[in-house]
C-alpha cells in the first residue's frame, strides 16, 4: 500500500469511534440489543463522569441512541447503537484491517 | 507513538475487539440467577402443594379432622400464591424487581434474538414433534401397562426431556436465556432415569414418593443454573480484561 493510500485511511478514521472507550462501548454495543449504564461502568472500569462524557460524545454523533426511563421511582438509563453507529464502527474496523501489516 | 508501536497498539486492540463480542454473549447468556430464582420457587410450590396433599389425605383416610382441615387451609393459602406467582403481570412483577436488585451492580444486558436457521428451525419441529410422540408413549405405558410408581421418573423422563431440548432450541422471547449448560440439565435427567431403571436406590421412599420427579427436575435445573451463574462471573472477568484498550486518549473529549 501506497503512503498516499495509508494517509487517505489515516484522515478516513472516525476520530469519535477511534477512542479506546468508546470503541469499547461500540463493540459491546454491537453484540447485545440494549446495554445500561450500569453494565458499562463495571465492564468498563471508568468513572460515572468520564463513562457519562463518553455516551455524550457518542449519542450527539448520532452513533448511540439513549433511552430513558422510570423503573418505579428509580430512573434507567439504557443505550442501543444506531444504524448509523454500526455502519461507523464497520468502517472503522474495515480501516484498521487495511491498516494493519501483513 | 511511533509507527511500529501503533501498529502493534491496533493489533493487541483487533484482538480485544473480537473477544470482547464474545464474552459479552457468554456473559448475558449466563445471567442465569432469574433462572435459578424460578425454579427454586416451582421447587418450594411443589413441597406447598405436594405435602399438605399427602397428609390431608391421610387424615381424610384416617378420620383426623383437624389435620384435614389445617391440610386444606394451607392449600386454600398456596393455590392463590402459585396462581399469583405464575402470572407475569402479578408475581412476575416482583421477580423481575428481585432479579434486577439482585444484578443492581453488574446493570443490564439484553441480547438481540438471533434468527433461526434453516436447520435450527427443522431441530426444533423435530423436537417438538418427539415431545408430541413421547408424551403419547408416556400416557400409553402408564394407562396401559400398569408401569410401577417407582418408574415414575424413567417415564416422566421421557416428556420432561424432549420438552427441555424443545423449549432449549425454540426459547420463546418469554423464557430467558440459561445459557449453554442448560443443556447439561436433560442429560443429568437423562441419567437420573437410567440409574432408576438400573436399579440404583437413588428414589424416595414412601410417603415421600412425589418427590422422586420433582427433586430432580428442580434439583439438576438449579444445579445447571447454579454453574451458568459461576460461568458468567468468569465471563464478566474476562469482559473487564478485555474492555481496556490501549490508545491515545482516554477521556471523553
């Protein structure tokens, strides 16, 4: 592969999805239907402000779709991938195979 | 970072990546605490309703009033509970409240139904169709044949196990997963029966005779579900290890 190709991918790469954590969110997310909050942070291992700015991140590029709700008086968040954000998260990891040394 | 050590971040993190679908399955498929939880309710209903049933008859046969009527009562008390229980809309309620305080810390994970197969779907209609034959089979050999009442289990083995093989290959959108080791649950069944036949003394005696098939079909049904709950603190162990990937930025910006 050329350099010029390696570069194109380079500035191809989702810089939102390219982030560890999230990546992390978006590949769990990408084998279950719906995940919470409170999977995320155990699995995760991230503070309740980080993991929360993270989901922000991911929610306003349109890759998460959050659904909130009241379980009795307790509220629950939970959080499904978008059409958009599996489409994402596929070309991502089609770049970083590209990417990757034989 | 320079390219060489990118490259082989990229490459620990593909890795990763692949696992962590994985074990997140494993992990939802294991949740098997609702599971565990079900059976030992079906489990004490048996013994509320198999016990007072025994001993009121005895006291009906022996003339004991009281013991009859304390009998009765406690039926009176246990068929409203089982009816409660066994509607989602009333006591599944309350299981559900139990089940999520029981994973409070660990949170939710649903999984996506996968579609069935060609061949899943051909596994399941033969499954249900040898329930269909072995429950027919079952009916015949204790009208007809007179079989004992200490082959009991053997015979009920023969419904119970294609039932669990069928419920395990279709699973309606209402049972919940059990993970793969239910599968491990026929089999122990399977065998129980065998031994019976056998002749192994593993049978309850008289007066507790009802107990030789619930015992074990609650009893390996909790055992399997008890080691789908172990296996999922594994998988959440694994699923903790992979999550943390290496990279550059590690904060929400």
């Amino acid at each position: 592969m050329s350099k010029k190709q390696v570069n194109q991918i380079h500035n191809s790469i989702n810089r939102v999805v390219h982030e560890p954590v999230r990546l992390a969110i978006l590949k769990i997310l990408t084998s279950a239907k719906e995940v919470d909050f409170n999977f995320l942070l155990t699995t995760l291992g991230v503070t309740k402000g980080n993991l929360a700015t993270h989901i922000n991140k991911l929610e306003t590029t349109g890759l998460i779709e959050v659904k909130k709700e009241f379980r009795g008086k307790v509220p629950h968040t939970s959080y499904k991938i978008t059409k958009t954000g599996r489409r994402q998260f596929q070309k991502y990891w089609e770049n970083m195979k590209a990417l990757a040394p034989e | 970072m320079n390219r060489e050590q990118n490259n082989k971040v990229q490459n620990q993190n593909a890795e990763k990546l692949k696992e962590i679908s994985k074990w997140t399955q494993r992990y939802a498929e294991n949740r098997t605490l609702p599971f565990v939880i079900n059976m030992m309710i079906s489990l004490l209903f048996g013994f509320a309703v198999g016990i007072p049933s025994y001993f009121g008859g005895r006291a009906y046969r022996s003339g004991n009033v009281l013991q009859l009527w304390i009998c009765i009562l406690s039926l009176m008390i246990v068929f409203p509970a089982l009816i409660f229980y066994s509607v989602p809309k009333w006591g599944g309620k309350y299981i559900e409240k139990l089940i999520r305080f029981l994973y409070r810390k660990e949170g939710q994970v649903i999984l996506a139904i996968p579609k069935k197969t060609k061949s899943q779907r051909r596994a399941g209609w033969i499954a249900g169709l040898l329930l269909g034959v072995c429950v027919v089979i079952s009916i015949i050999l204790i009208v007809f044949c007179k079989i004992p009442i200490k082959y009991m289990q053997p015979v009920s083995a023969l419904c119970v196990i294609p039932l669990i093989i069928a419920v395990g290959i279709w699973r309606p959108p209402s049972v919940k997963p059990a993970g793969f080791l239910v599968w491990l649950w026929p089999i122990l069944y399977a065998i129980h029966a065998i031994l019976v036949v056998a002749g192994v003394p593993i049978q309850f005696e008289r007066p507790w005779i009802f107990f030789n098939i619930l015992i074990p079909i609650a009893g390996y049904g909790i055992l399997c579900g008890l080691l789908g709950h172990i296996y999922s603190r594994y998988a959440l162990k694994k699923l903790k290890g992979l999550t943390h990937l290496e990279g550059e930025a590690a904060n929400g910006d």
